[in-house]
C-alpha cells in the first residue's frame, strides 16, 4: 500500500476484516495476518472459527491461482515436474 492508504484493521467490522486478511493472505503481509488473527481473537472468535473462515478462505483463492499459474511462488516451479 501506498504512505497514507493504510487500513486500520481493527476499525473495520468482523466481515471486511475477514476480506482484507484474505486479500493480506494472497500478497503474503504475515504481519497483517497475524494482526487480524489477534483482533478476531480478541472479538470473541473462537480459534477454529478463525482459521476455518478467515485463513481457509483466503488460502483457498491463493491455491485456485497457483494452480491456474496466475500465482507464482518464490523458488517454485512451472510447470510441476511428475
């Protein structure tokens, strides 16, 4: 994000922090992720609950790219070898 353009995660409410953790998750931001883990956890989410709808979710648009080679990884890779 651009100086200025910063989002402030614990001001938005639980359904677009849970977006913007996915959006965070896809450009790898591990500092932003574990930030918005923290706040659903201080919101009373329970642990399973975070990871089944915020972190699953947002792994699971990660895969659907790497697979379809929209999303490359550092060292990986393309096409997979048998």
């Amino acid at each position: 994000m651009a100086d200025g353009d910063d989002i402030i995660l614990k001001n938005l409410d639980d359904d677009a922090l849970v977006l913007q953790m996915h959006q965070d998750l896809y450009d790898g931001l591990k500092e932003e992720v574990v930030e918005g883990v923290n706040i659903l956890l201080e919101r009373g989410w329970a642990p399973y609950k975070v990871l089944t709808e915020s972190l699953a979710g947002g792994l699971r648009t990660v895969g659907i790219d790497f697979r379809a080679a929209i999303l490359l990884f550092p060292g990986c890779c393309w096409p997979p070898t048998p």
